[in-house]
C-alpha cells in the first residue's frame, strides 16, 4: 500500500508555512533527490519536535511534472481552472512547486522553512511565502467557521487520497491553492444576521441559517456530491494577516481533481438565475494553482 504524504489527512495545526517555487535547475534529477532530503527533514522534525503535530506535503504542477518525472503522468493533472464570470475570477498564478509545512508550534515552522529553502538556494526561486495561522476555534478572519464540513476520520483517506486500484499513482492527491484576500472593513458593516445570510450558517454555531438560499456560501462552496451527499473534497488551508491585509489560503486536496473545479464553477458563475457565491463580495482569490501530491514511494523511488 503506497503511504501518502502526511501532510494530506493531517488534523488542523496551529501553524503553517506555505511556499510557491519556480524551479530555475535543468537538472532534474538533483530536484529529485532535494524531494527526498525534504521528506527526511520533516521526518527528522516530527521525530525531534513531536509535540510540535509536524506535518509537510510536496506539490508538483502539470508543466513541470514531465521535466521532473518523465514518463506517465496523473491523469487529472492539469492548468488550474480558468473560471470567471462578470467581475468574479479565479487567477492562476501557477508555479513549479507547492511546499507545506504545518506544525502547532511557530518556532519549529520557521526553522522548518528556512531549512528547506536552504536545501533549494540554488535550484529554485521563491514566488511566495505565505504564513497560515489558526484562528480562534478553527474559524476564517470572516469569523465562521472554516471547513466544517470536512470528512472525518477515515472517510478523510477516502475522499483525499487515490486509492491502491491506480498502481502508479495510488497514495497522492490533487491540490489546488488559492490566496483570498478579504476585504474584513466592508464585511464588518454588516449585522451578524447579514451576514448570516450570506455564509448560510449560523456564526456561533454554524447551524443551517433560516434564510440560507441558493447563493450562500455554504450552498454554492459545498464540497459534497450532488448524487449521493457524499464529501468529495478535503479542506487543509488557513488565514493569513497582518495590519493592512488578511484573507485566507485556501488548500483543497482531493483524489478527483474535477470536483474542485466543479465547485469553483458553482462558487463563480453559479446558476442560470445569477445565483452565485456571495462571500465573493467581500473576498477575492489572487492566486490559483494546481499540484499533485504523489505518494511518499513514489518520491523516494524515483530518485535517478
């Protein structure tokens, strides 16, 4: 049985430390190998800082896989999905590598970044590095909670991880990323019931709101099937902020990479009626990317 990043299934951290790469090295078969140095630095820090929950999970996109891993590629691996309507987009800003590292202790996460970076100086540039952190109990900076609906236990494998039938790819994961940016002045000017009306949920605790209706948020972002109510998508990402900007950075891991996009397409276009996701008033996705998580076999045994 192919072991799936940990990273993939892991329970909420307290930290994270997200980081998009562009590789600048021709020289494949170093990356390959700077892959496994990675997997044995989130061994050696989960086995010394065990305390710390560490978790880390490495993403290759579509346009690099090939140069990485010549041969047979994931089958739904692709461009992130080019969805706009109107004034609402989802961006691609897709680069080579996606790089997670998430830990319940700040200091151990830092530590972590720097070290792989270290390992990649010379192979790669940094496009982004985005901070995640928890917030309250689990909450967006919207002040709802985030995720809620995610499977549990072991429904958590089923949903996010390809199963063993797929002998070259059994044990990875499709991942696509988003960095939202919120716009928290203009959300705060509305009375909780508003913006109840908008999530479709309770703020307290997020129980059906009253006045859900087809263009809520929980309504047009549901990662359930509409056939069988069954969760297709496993929600991993966190908030970011500071003093001037906060949002949240979005990670969906899947074994089926069309149902993300299918549920971008509700959030974004929506229905015939215009009835789509109107969270998206008040937040905006600046980057998207799409990556596939292979299994942590299919890392160390593809080395040369």
């Amino acid at each position: 049985m192919a072991q799936p990043q940990k990273g993939i299934c892991a329970e909420p951290n307290l930290h994270a430390l997200y980081l998009m790469l562009n590789v600048t090295d021709d020289d494949a078969q170093t990356i390959r190998a700077k892959l496994v140095r990675i997997l044995d630095l989130f061994d050696h820090y989960d086995e010394e800082h065990y305390e710390a929950m560490v978790t880390g999970v490495i993403g290759v996109s579509s346009g690099y896989w090939q140069e990485l891993y010549p041969g047979p590629v994931p089958s739904q691996l692709g461009a992130f999905p080019d969805v706009q309507c109107e004034d609402r987009s989802a961006p691609a800003l897709q680069t080579d590598l996606f790089i997670q590292i998430r830990t319940d202790r700040m200091d151990v996460c830092h530590a972590m970044g720097i070290d792989v970076m270290e390992l990649l100086r010379l192979h790669v540039e940094l496009v982004e590095a985005i901070s995640g952190f928890r917030y309250l109990d689990g909450r967006d900076l919207n002040g709802f909670i985030y995720g809620a609906n995610n499977p549990r236990g072991m429904l958590r494998r089923e949903v996010a991880i390809i199963s063993d039938d797929n002998p070259e790819f059994g044990g990875g994961s499709y991942i696509h990323t988003q960095r939202y940016r919120h716009d928290l002045r203009r959300w705060n000017t509305l009375s909780e019931r508003q913006q109840e009306q908008v999530m479709g949920v309770t703020k307290e605790h997020n129980l059906p709101s009253a006045e859900q209706s087809a263009s809520s948020h929980v309504v047009r972002a549901s990662t359930q099937h509409n056939n069988d109510n069954q969760p297709q998508l496993l929600l991993q990402g966190m908030p970011y902020g500071d003093m001037q900007h906060q949002g949240l950075f979005s990670v969906v891991c899947s074994a089926n990479a069309h149902a993300f996009k299918d549920m971008l397409y509700s959030q974004v276009v929506g229905t015939n009626e215009g009835d789509y996701d109107r969270w998206l008033d008040f937040t905006s996705a600046e980057t998207g990317g799409a990556f596939f998580a292979p299994s942590i076999d299919f890392i160390r045994e593809n080395v040369n």
